[in-house]
C-alpha cells in the first residue's frame, strides 16, 4: 500500500508495548495490517491521559496527522485509592518506570495468593466506599465523559480523516474490570456523538471468558501480554485498514 496516511496513536503505556516491548505493541501489530512492504514502527504518543487533549492536538497539527488512534481508557482510579492499593509497592509500575523498563515479550500473568488477597481488598474497599457516596472518588464518569468530549472535540477543526477510539482493556483485576466495564460505554458514547470509529477490544477480550484463555492475554493484573497485543492488534487493524481505504478512495476522487 503505497502513500499510507500518517498515523498516529496515542494513549497510555499500552501504546509502546509495555511491558512486552513496542515491537510487540498492539500498535506495531496493526500496521502490519496494512500489508506495508518494510516493516515500520508505529509513530507513538504515549503517556497521555484524559486531560492531555491540547498535547494530542498540538502533535496532530505538528505532523499534519490523517488517522488518529486513541487509546485513553486507562485512568480510573482516585490517586488517593492507587497509592494504597495499586501502585505504591516497590514493583510497582509507575511512568518512570514504564519508560525505562526492559521488554518482557514471554511475561504471562499467574495469579498468586498475595494478588488475589490484595485483589479482592480492594474491591471491597471499593464496594464500602460506593456505599458511602464516594463512587465519584474512585471514578468521575461525569468527568471522564466531559475531558473525552473536549478532546474529540478540538480535534474537529483538524478534519482528521479518521478518528479511531479504542474502549480500555479488559484485565485480571476485578475492581479494574468492573470500572473499565464503565469507562467502555463512555468512550463508546462519545465515539458515536462525535462520528468517531469504536473499537469495542474490552468486548473482543471479554469474550475469552475465564480462567487460562483470558489468563494468557495478559503479562500482569493490568497490562497485555504479547499474545493480548497481538489479538488487539489484529482488531485495531482491521478497522484502521477499512479507514486507510476509505481515506485513499476519498484522494482518488479528488484527484479526477
């Protein structure tokens, strides 16, 4: 495919391929789809969150972007809940650490006693906290809807040609899950209000049910394994391939 509009996806560290390396990424993966004769890496803006749109336009009008992939479903969680329960232990997986972290491309997540101990706290914790009105400190949908909005929306004078949005990903953790269960209508909403594409891989991943076929998708409680990036990949392929062609027909008849 020659001419292929330029790409860029932007989300968390999902997008560079942590903790199984970028040339595993689901990035990296999907535009193998698009049958490129040399092998390209993907151009990747990462560690952006909800309240990064002025970042994701600025970067947009720099390369002068056709096909924007969003990947932004990842945030959650009330800083106040992460650093007790999901992020404050020394292996923990902050930015810092994602950024200069060595790629484990065979990482497979197995549970273990501490992590379904530490698992099920937390969604207790989080179960006593909804009950006493505080489910807006563990996520603000309001929030997220509006940030997600304002994004898609500075983005409509740049006349992309496609906006893609990815729902989050499904995980082992079950607190984690049921929030990005939530996040998944949002982000789906927002998609379709906007004309964006959706893309449902909180769905795609769900469907492998339970036990070691959902297991074997995932390097840790709350990341991808090489094989997830690769079945993402593949879906997120699939739709960036349709919006290249479409994209591509659109320039032909402009061009008669």
């Amino acid at each position: 495919m020659s001419g292929t509009p330029e790409i860029l996806f932007a989300g968390g560290c999902h997008v560079s391929g942590f903790p199984v390396g970028l040339e595993h990424s689901f990035s990296h993966v999907a535009l193998h789809c698009l049958s490129l004769q040399d092998a390209v890496s993907p151009v990747v803006l990462d560690y952006v969150i909800l309240r990064s749109g002025p970042r994701v336009l600025a970067e947009c009008r720099e390369r002068k972007v056709e096909l924007l992939v969003l990947q932004l479903g990842h945030y959650e969680t009330m800083l106040s809940f992460r650093k007790i329960f999901h992020r404050n232990r020394s292996n923990g997986s902050t930015v810092a650490e994602h950024i200069r972290y060595a790629p484990e491309p065979d990482k497979i997540y197995r549970p273990t006693l501490q992590s379904i101990m530490m698992s099920s706290c937390r969604f207790a914790l989080a179960g006593i906290l909804a009950g006493l009105g505080q489910n807006k400190g563990l996520m603000s949908e309001a929030t997220m809807s509006a940030s997600l909005d304002s994004i898609l929306t500075s983005l409509e004078p740049l006349a992309l040609g496609k906006v893609l949005v990815i729902s989050p990903f499904s995980c082992p953790d079950p607190l984690t899950r049921a929030r990005r269960r939530v996040v998944a209508r949002i982000f789906e909403r927002e998609a379709e209000k906007h004309g964006c594409v959706f893309i449902d891989a909180f769905g795609m991943l769900e469907s492998f049910g339970r036990g070691k076929a959902f297991l074997s998708n995932f390097a840790d409680q709350y990341h991808l394994s090489r094989l997830g990036h690769e079945r993402v990949g593949l879906l997120v392929g699939k739709y960036l391939k349709c919006a290249v062609e479409e994209i591509e027909s659109l320039s032909a008849v402009y061009q008669l």
